[in-house]
C-alpha cells in the first residue's frame, strides 16, 4: 500500500511545487491515517490543514478509499 500512496503522491507534488512548496510521505499507520511531511511554502502556511485535507486527503481517497485520513508531521 505504501507504494500506491506514494506514486498518487507523485501526482500530488506538482501542484504544491507550483506554490513553492513540496510533499514527503512519511508512514501508513495500521490505522489507515497517512502521515506526510508538508515543506517549503507549504511548511507553516495558514492553508496547509485545507491544502492535507481538501487536495491530498480528497485525491488519496478517491484511489484508496480504505484510507481512513490525512495527517501533517
């Protein structure tokens, strides 16, 4: 399953690169909750829960909906 998040992840990247900012998986838990590293602009940013939950939580889902959610670490 890793390997599934982090190619959609690959798909996910050029959209934060456009902004300055960047995506790194960092762990599936046997939760179902995927963790990701937010950086750059988007490390801090007012509109990054927005940016987890409405971009990557929403295109993660769509593929996987096993996934339970999204969390920045």
């Amino acid at each position: 399953m890793e390997d599934k998040i982090k190619a959609a992840i690959e798909v996910i990247r050029p959209a934060l690169q456009r902004d300055g900012g960047d995506i790194e998986f960092v762990e599936y838990t046997e939760d179902k909750i995927v963790k990701v590293r937010l950086k750059g602009q988007c490390s801090g940013c007012p509109s990054a829960q927005q940016t987890l939950q409405g971009l990557v939580f929403k295109i993660l889902k769509e593929s996987y909906p096993e996934i339970e959610g999204v969390q920045g670490v």
